[in-house]
C-alpha cells in the first residue's frame, strides 16, 4: 500500500462514522425491501443458488431471446414471489434467522403458479379467454401470492391501493355515478389479472422481466468494481475545497449514485453514511445535514440513464415509437435543473452561516482520483451505445462486460469468479422489490383498463378545476404526492402515470384519441406526476428519505423533512416549468430556446434560493426576500415579458447586493469557520 492510499484511507476513516451494522438497521426501519432474513444452513445456499438460477435465466433469455410473453412474465413472477417467501419475514418484528413454515407453503405455490402457464400454455391459448375451475383457482392463488408479497417486500400503501381496485373492480354499479361501471365477476377478474397481459402479467411486469433486471445487474457489477465509492472520492476532489464543500459533495455524489441505484432510502444510507458526519463535523445543523443527503439523494431517482428504472416503465407507458434514448434525453435538463437548485440552496446557506470547504489534510489526492476515472467508462459506454442505437437490453449486457473488464485494470478492483457470481445474486436479490411492485402495479393498471376509471378521474379532475390549467396541475400535483408516499420508484411512477397523468393529457388535448394526443403532451404529463410521486420521499408526513437520513444524523425526522422540502423547492418548480414549458424536454424545439429556458429557470434558482435562504451576497433582508422569490418565479415562468421584468429585478437586487454587503455584515465566508449548532 503506497503512502498516498493510506493518506486517503485516513481522510476517509475521518468522516466515516456510520458502522456497516448501523447502515444496516437504518436500511431495515426505512427501506422495507432491505428487511430480510439472514438464514443460515441449508436453505441459505437453496436460497443463494435460486437467487443465482434468477439472474441466469434473465441473462440467458436477454442473450438468445425471450420466451412467449406469458410464459417468460410468469417465470420471472415464479422465480420473484418464490424468493420473496424465503427471504421477507411476514412481520417486520418476526425473528430473522429462521423460515416459517407457512412461508415455505407460500414459496412451493410460487413455483407452481410460475410454472402453470409453462406446463399448459398449448391449453391455456386454445381456449381463447375461457378458464376452467382449476384456472380460476390457480388464478385466484396468484393474485393473493402477489399482494401478500408486495406488503412484505414494498410496503402496505401500494397493497392498500391495489385491494381498493380490485373491490372497485366488483363493485363498479354501487359507486358514485362519475365513476360506476357494470361490475366483474369473481371468475372475469381473475381471468383479466392472470389470463391476459392487462393485468398481473401486463406492461409493469415485462419491463421488469426484461430492461429493468438486466440494468439491476449492471448496477449491482457496477458496484463489485467499487464504483460506488468511487463516486464519493469524485465528489469530494471536484467539490471538497468550495463554499461549503461538504454539502456540494453530497450533492455531486448522490446524483452520480442516483444513475445506477434504484431506492432514495438505499442511496441516502450509502452515500449519507459519509457525506452526513462530514457535514456535522464541518458545522452544520443535524437538520440540515440530514435534508441535503435527502433531498440529492431522492433526486438520484430522476437522473437518466436508468431514473430509479421509471425510464423503461415509461417507454411503455408512453408508446409512440418513444425511445428509451428519448425519455433519457427529456429527463436531462430537469435533473440537471434540480441538482442546480439544491447546489444554489447549499451554497447560500454555506455562505449564510461562514462554512468554508475541507482542509487541504481532509482532501484525496485529486491526482490519484482521477487516475480511476476509467471507473466510469461502463456508465459513459451504456450511454453511447444507446445513441447509436443499440438495444437497451443488448446496452446493458454490453454495460456488464465492460464493467467487468474495466475491474481489470486494477488489481484492488479485480472480479474473481466468486465476485461475479455474488454480483448475480445481488441483482437478483435487489429484484426482488421490483417484481412485487410491478406484479401488483399490474393490477391497478388492469382495473383501470377495463373499467375506464382513468378517463373518468381525469375528467372529474379537470370539472373540479373548472378547466383551469393551474388548479389541474396543483390537484394532480397534491393526488401525487400522496400515491407516492411510502412506494418505490417503480410502483410509485405505475401508480401515478395510470391514475393521475390523464388528467394533464385530458387538459392538455381535450376529446383527442390517445394515439393523436401528441408526444410532448404525453411526456409533459408523466414527467409531472413521476417528480411529484418520486418527492414524496422527503415531503412530511411520510419522508422516508428524510427520515433515513435523520437517522445518521440524529437530527428530528420532521424538521429535516421540512429542510429538505425547502431544499428541493426546485422539484416543486420544475414540473411545472415542464407543462408550460416543453423546451426542458428537448422536443420539438430549437437550441436557442432551450439555451434560453435553462438560462432563466436557473437564474430564477438563484433568486428563489437567496430568497429562501435568506442570504446572498449579505444577509437578504424580509422584503428583498419576497421580491427575490417573486423575481425568480417571474423569470421561471415561460413568458418572453415575464422573463425579461423577472431579469431587471434579477439585476437591480444583485447590485443593491454587492453594494451593500459591507453594510449589512459583509460576506459570511468572512466568519470564522466554526461550528454552528443554531
């Protein structure tokens, strides 16, 4: 070990005060699909080799090709519910290092249901939509299988949701008249989620049996390579040493974890666990420290390439000959947008309370950072591969080699064949949430498919706002946030999309056939309600990212909820800079105007940060903060009048400023660099 490894190790060991055990117990009160036993004997390596035999089967059918659709969605169920009974206790509380003996009942009718459309799939098709008692009965197992999983590996709100639709789905004629409909039957519901692909086994759950596993994978490789890490060290030689440079680390690391992780909760543990104590130590509030782990982590699910997996949900979704190198373009500017708002919020509060960066003795080495920067190539290659047009899945595959022959280089990072094979089993374990929540999210969609509530929300959503564009999105925005709560990206976006988004596209392009409804419409309403669902995690009451985060902190789970809401007030900002203004989507516009839009949204950032904060160049005194917020405002909304009237306030506030900073206080960075606890 060279000199410098051990300088870094130590400036490393200065800052990491959050055990492996402690991130762990974090990871199990917040994250519920890390809530999973620790077996051991026997049926640990039963359990290792059918997580292992997962990955194999998804690599292969990746390789040479899928199954049917119905047999290759059912053995990827079979394989995730199977697993999930072995690995989810029933109750969180439940002892962790043994079975239940209902759980194996579970697991064993599992494969059975994963296995039925396999075994009598000539059958199945011959009778066109007809189902015998033992179909029924085989069909009525699935469906409990899959929300007895989903409350176990995702959590009960997204259970709850799906049970009130399958009773709206019986009950149709005893609902209130905007939205009645005749009814199903026991046996035609079961055949609708079990039977066709509009259900259990439609959209949410092939994405999860194709793109979405294989992307798991690469990013479970990507982490055996250390680039996980590695980000933090990044991180830290880009923005250690600035205004503040703690804070900004964060910030900078979260966004580079949020491009391969898949949970706001597992990102904040990850990177938190450093980045929080490093923040507490240079001086800032627990509060605080916790909400900026929070709120750049929740925003890791909006970063393409993979967007916490909503990416290859929404291609579907959306349909239209949409790429996948579309909704990762779209989601560019905006992701950039937000990271841009919660970097300008760090800094003016930095500045507010005399925050200086690391001392040169708590910084890596930047030459020996950057001597790793191949570390990215996996990531920069994914990227490339799919502008030039490779298939997402092949991308992926493509993504795994090279991650692996990328380890190579380096004999620290260097896969073993024992690290490859844990690196498949990880991704198959990481799954595991992703096929519950698809599962289920399949039967929200199915009802809402056969019944027509969508439309029907839609339309009332839109009379109750009585066609106002403003007061539509506000609903939409609050039906959002609270079918967001406490849902994994996946879930969280299938939930969202199908009941809330149509009422955006309803008022957007009234009485128009959804196959003419056009593109940027569609994609400015799924990316409204998928910011607003995915910001749930830090919205109080139900902040799981915030409240994860206040436990490395030890700081009060509401107030760093609150903080990081204030923190991510550009997500707020953002959707609807969306709807108004589709440039930020990089459709159907020119450069200029997109130059331009970018230019006023974080320009308007600016202001509405000071005005937040409460700082700028000096302390911002009560008025010149609402005129900055109002200013900001100004500047974001798309109008050319707006914009330029938001520009002159922009410029005489920021002269009143720098001229008068000596007046007031002066610059806060002229503060000592101590500890601020107020």
């Amino acid at each position: 070990m060279t000199k410098q490894h051990e300088r870094n190790t130590e400036v490393k060991e200065e800052f990491e005060q959050i055990s492996a055990e402690a991130q762990q117990a974090i990871l199990e009160k917040y994250d519920i699909e890390s809530n999973v036993r620790t077996i051991s004997g026997i049926m640990k390596h039963i359990i290792f080799f059918g997580l292992l035999a997962f990955s194999l089967f998804q690599l292969y059918t990746a390789i040479f090709g899928q199954f049917t659709a119905p047999i290759q969605r059912t053995i990827h169920l079979g394989f995730g519910l199977a697993l999930i009974f072995l690995l989810f206790p029933a109750r969180r509380k439940a002892p962790k290092h043994k079975i239940a003996w209902f759980d194996y009942i579970l697991s064993l009718l599992s494969v059975v249901v994963g296995s039925y459309w396999a075994l009598n799939y000539t059958e199945l098709v011959n009778r066109n939509g007809t189902i015998t008692q033992l179909d029924f009965i085989v069909g009525l197992i699935a469906v409990f299988l899959v929300l007895e999983a989903a409350r176990r590996a995702v959590g009960l709100p997204i259970t709850i949701i799906a049970v009130c639709f399958l009773i709206y789905a019986y009950f149709g004629p005893y609902f209130p008249a905007f939205m009645a409909h005749r009814g199903q039957d026991f046996e035609s519901i079961v055949n609708l989620m079990f039977y066709t692909t509009d259900g259990i086994l439609g959209t949410p759950i092939s994405v999860s049996a194709t793109f979405i596993f294989v992307f798991l994978l690469f990013g479970a490789f990507l982490v055996k390579t250390g680039v996980g890490q590695y980000f933090n060290d990044l991180a830290v030689a880009f923005a250690g040493k600035l205004i503040g440079g703690p804070a900004k680390v964060a910030v900078f690391s979260s966004a580079l974890q949020g491009m391969i992780s898949g949970s706001s909760v597992a990102n904040v543990v990850t990177s938190g666990s450093y980045t929080i104590p490093m923040m507490k130590k240079l001086g800032y509030r627990k509060e605080f420290a916790g909400a900026v782990e929070a709120a750049a982590s929740t925003g890791g699910q909006l970063m393409p390439p993979i967007m916490g997996a909503a990416a290859f949900l929404m291609v579907e979704f959306i349909g239209r000959e949409i790429t996948y190198w579309d909704i990762a373009k779209a989601a560019a500017i905006p992701a950039l947008l937000y990271f841009t708002g919660i970097w300008i919020m760090t800094h003016f509060e930095a500045k507010r309370v005399g925050l200086k960066g690391l001392r040169d003795d708590q910084m890596p080495n930047r030459k020996e950072v950057f001597k790793k920067i191949y570390l990215l190539l996996p990531i920069v290659s994914i990227i490339i591969l799919m502008l030039t047009g490779t298939p997402v899945m092949h991308a992926a595959l493509y993504g795994i080699l090279i991650s692996i022959a990328v380890a190579m280089f380096n004999k620290d990072t260097r896969l073993k064949p024992k690290d490859i094979i844990d690196a498949l089993v990880e991704g198959a374990r990481t799954a595991l949430g992703v096929v519950a929540a698809t599962a289920c999210a399949g039967i929200i969609v199915g009802v809402v498919v056969k019944t027509g509530l969508g439309l029907s929300l839609a339309n009332s959503l839109v009379a109750l706002a009585g066609g106002s564009i403003i007061l539509t999105l506000v609903f939409v925005m609050i039906a959002s946030l609270i079918l967001g709560m406490g849902a994994p990206t996946t879930a969280n976006y299938v939930i969202t999309s199908t009941i809330a988004a149509p009422a955006i596209v309803a008022l957007l392009s009234p009485n128009t056939p959804q196959e003419l409804v056009p593109v940027v419409v569609l994609l400015s309403a799924h990316f409204f309600v998928f910011y607003f669902g995915i910001i749930a995690d830090i919205t109080p009451p139900v902040a799981l990212a915030a409240f994860a985060a206040s436990g490395i902190s030890g700081g009060d789970p509401i107030k760093t909820g609150v903080n990081s809401a204030k923190l991510a007030i550009a997500a707020f900002i953002i959707p609807y800079m969306i709807v108004f203004s589709p440039a930020l989507l990089m459709i159907d516009t020119t450069i200029p105007q997109i130059l331009w839009v970018v230019f006023t949204a974080v320009t308007g950032m600016v202001a509405i940060g000071a005005g937040v904060i409460g700082y700028w160049y000096r302390k911002v005194l009560w008025f010149e903060r609402l005129i900055a917020i109002v200013a900001g405002l100004l500047l974001i909304y798309p109008e050319k009048f707006s914009d330029w009237v938001g520009l002159a306030i922009f410029i005489v506030l920021v002269v009143i400023q720098i001229s008068t900073q000596h007046k007031y206080g002066g610059n806060g960075m002229d503060n000592d660099n101590k500890s601020v606890t107020a």
